[in-house]
C-alpha cells in the first residue's frame, strides 16, 4: 500500500486509523462487532497550516508520518484507491504518540 497522493486544505491532516488490537487484557478476543473505531492513526498528509490575520500560514505542529490520538468521533471518513482514511482538524488531534 503506497501513500495516496492527497493533500489536505489549510489545517486538516489525512490521517490512516490503525488496526485495533485483537485480544484486550485477560485474553479475551474481540470479534469484529464489537470493535470501536480506533482512536490512534498515523498522519499521512498534512495541509500548510492556518492563516492568521495577517493572511500568513501558521505551520502545523503535526508532521507526516507520526502517530495521533484523535477523538472518537472526529473528522471525516474516505476512501481513496480502496484504504479508508480520516480528514481532521489538527484541532481534533488529541496528542501525538511517542
């Protein structure tokens, strides 16, 4: 799977959800049901940024290629060349993973 050739407007990511983990603690495997949406992703693209009132681009915090948390119900879904993504705000971005 290649990155698609996307690039988001002003200061919206487009962010790839990662897989959620099959087995939680105790052992107990879900099924696919009973999964939530991952709240963890990894950025793929990342628009300029915000314009102040200046006109000028305020350059985002968040970079290609690192990991997020987002929130549940956060921005919104896609699908480009059959992979599902999410476009959010870097507002919506609740941290980045390290």
């Amino acid at each position: 799977m290649s990155d698609p050739k996307v690039r988001p407007l002003f200061d919206r990511l487009l962010v790839k959800r990662m897989e959620p983990r099959e087995v939680v603690k105790g052992g107990i495997v879900l099924p696919d049901t009973a999964k939530e949406k991952p709240l963890e992703g990894k950025v793929v693209s990342v628009g300029p940024g915000k314009r102040n009132e200046d006109g000028e681009f305020i350059k985002p915090v968040v970079k290609p290629g690192e990991k997020v948390l987002i929130g549940k119900y956060s921005g919104t879904e896609v699908v480009i060349d059959d992979d599902e993504y999410v476009i959010i705000r870097e507002d919506d971005v609740l941290a980045i993973l390290e």
